[in-house]
C-alpha cells in the first residue's frame, strides 16, 4: 500500500485495511484542521460500543463523542469497526488495531509516544484491555462506561489510565469500577476517575462534555513525554 492511500487532507472518511489474515478492517478516519503530512500529530484510537456492526459503525461513535470531545487535541483519529463478534476484548481484534495503529503511523507522521486508546462500554473493555498488554505502545487510556477483568486489572503497568464513569450505568455498577481504580492506585499507578452523576450508560452524547474535560489530561501526560512540566 502506498501513502496515497490515506487523505493529506481534513474530513472524515471511510477507510479499508487488508489485514495480515486477508480480512478487510473497515475503519473510519478523522483528519483535523490544522494537519500537514510534513508536521508531526498525535493518533487517537477510538473503539466503539456494541451492537450490530454495520459497514463503518465507529464513523457514528467518532461522530457522536470522540471527534467533538477531543477535536481541540488537533490529533488523527481512526475508529475501527471491530472484526469480532465477541468484542475487542480478544487477540484477533488486538491484532487487527496494532495493524491499523502500524499502517497510520507508516503513512503520517504520528510521534511515537503519542498514541492513546479510548472507547465507550464495549469499547471501553477493549480500551482496558488493550491498555493492559500494550503500555509501550499506547501513552495513555480513557475507558468509558466499561469495567475490566481482574486479570486485566492485575497486569496494567505505566500506563496512565482516566476512566469515565456515571453513578446511573445501568450495566456496569459504578461500585466496581471504584474498586478497579482503588486497587490501581494502591500499587501507586497513574490513575484517575470521573465520576458522572445519575446518566444513563446508553447517553453517550451525555459523555461528550467529560471526555473534553479530560484534554488537560492528555496534555499533562504528552507534556511529560516531551519533557516538560
């Protein structure tokens, strides 16, 4: 593949990658304003919730919360549709995100410390579990809406982690997840919680104004990759 296949330009598309295994990985491409191929960005993954996977079904999550949240980071963003009917949560979906992540950063400059992982409930798993086996990779996580399995929980090592969570998640109790955090910061790792008041886990518009709060964040956690303080 060749860096024509990608846009130099900003919009949002709708992209094909052939994967290692010969499947196509649909994904969904948010290029911002001020990008340059010549200047280097940073690289946002954003992983959808659940449900029936349409053709480009991240394109109706970045469109509904990551790309307005997070849109004054000035980043790339690429949403996948995930390949996997049992969630992000596996090896094959692993697999296909690394590849994806291998491909952007080939064809654009994406420095190599600012890569971050995020995804709501469904998505959300995947963005723990991920975050878990893939700390050199990805500089920082933002789990919303999700909850992780203990083993996951147990493996996490410096990575900063901000989890968003609502105190009225019908699926997930927000109980477990200040446990989760608990347990994290008890072995002294960078984590943070944002705790929403009484908002329905299936509100994910209501989600856009935390996830902007947490850009302050980020930047902290890129201004230390940088070396600044």
């Amino acid at each position: 593949m060749q860096a024509a296949d990608l846009p130099g330009t900003p919009g949002i598309y709708e992209q094909t990658l052939k994967l290692e295994n010969g499947n196509a990985l649909r994904y969904t491409l948010s290029i911002p304003k001020a990008f340059s191929l010549q200047k280097e960005t940073s690289l946002i993954v954003a992983l959808h919730y659940g449900g029936n996977v349409s053709p480009w079904y991240g394109k109706g999550y970045l469109a509904i919360l990551v790309e307005p949240a997070l849109r004054d980071l000035g980043a790339v963003i690429a949403a996948p549709d995930c390949p996997e009917k049992d969630g992000w949560d596996n090896p094959a979906a692993e697999s296909a995100v690394l590849q994806l992540v291998t491909y952007i950063r080939e064809h654009y400059k994406i420095h190599h410390k600012k890569i971050l992982v995020t995804g709501f409930s469904m998505g959300g798993i995947g963005t723990w579990y991920l975050a878990a086996r893939n700390p050199k990779l990805f500089s920082a996580a933002i789990p919303i809406s999700a909850v992780a399995e203990p083993e996951i929980i147990e493996t996490i090592r410096d990575i900063p982690v901000y989890a968003i969570h609502s105190t009225g998640d019908q699926l997930f109790p927000i109980k477990k997840v200040e446990e989760m955090i608990q347990k994290l910061k008890a072995r002294g790792l960078p984590v943070q919680l944002q705790i929403l008041d009484g908002v329905s886990h299936f509100r994910t518009n209501a989600f856009v104004a935390p996830l902007h709060d947490a850009i302050p964040w980020i930047k902290q956690v890129w201004d230390k990759i940088d070396g600044k303080k």
